[in-house]
C-alpha cells in the first residue's frame, strides 16, 4: 500500500498530507514556522519537526472550516528571515 492510499482512507478534517512522505494529525500540529523559499516546518506536540512542502501547503494553512475540528497555528516567520 502506498502512502497515497492510507491518505485516502484518512478522514481529510483529521490529517493531511504535508510532503512526499508524511501524513500528520492535524491536532498534533503545534506549530507552523515559514521558511524560506516557501517551504514551511511543523512543530508536532511530541517535538518531532517536519518540512511542509510547498507541494501540499494550501492543504494546511487553509483557513479553519467546518469540517475541521480545531483552529490552525498561527504562521511564525523563521528567526534567519
């Protein structure tokens, strides 16, 4: 099974994809920071820091819906910018 299937099966109000490799919880999201180049990092609550492409970030900063079940992490800009 490839990495695209098991998203599928995922409820999209839940995880989203954030790069080639990596679907996240979106609960888990701590926190966004914007890097440059348009790239982004996430902080998970268990530390973990993982690059947000810009390939599937429209997915994840895209304003709060109905379907979403909590209110998205502000945007931090990169302390090097």
């Amino acid at each position: 099974m490839v990495l695209k299937d098991i998203e599928e099966r995922l409820d999209a109000a839940l995880f989203a994809r954030i790069n080639k490799s990596v679907v996240v919880n979106l609960d888990s999201v701590v926190e966004i920071k914007k890097l440059w180049h348009g790239d982004f990092e996430i902080l998970l609550t268990d530390r973990a820091r993982v690059r947000l492409s810009r390939r599937y970030r429209e997915r994840v900063l895209a304003p709060k819906t109905q379907d979403s079940p909590k209110e998205r992490p502000e945007i931090c800009e990169d302390e090097a910018s």
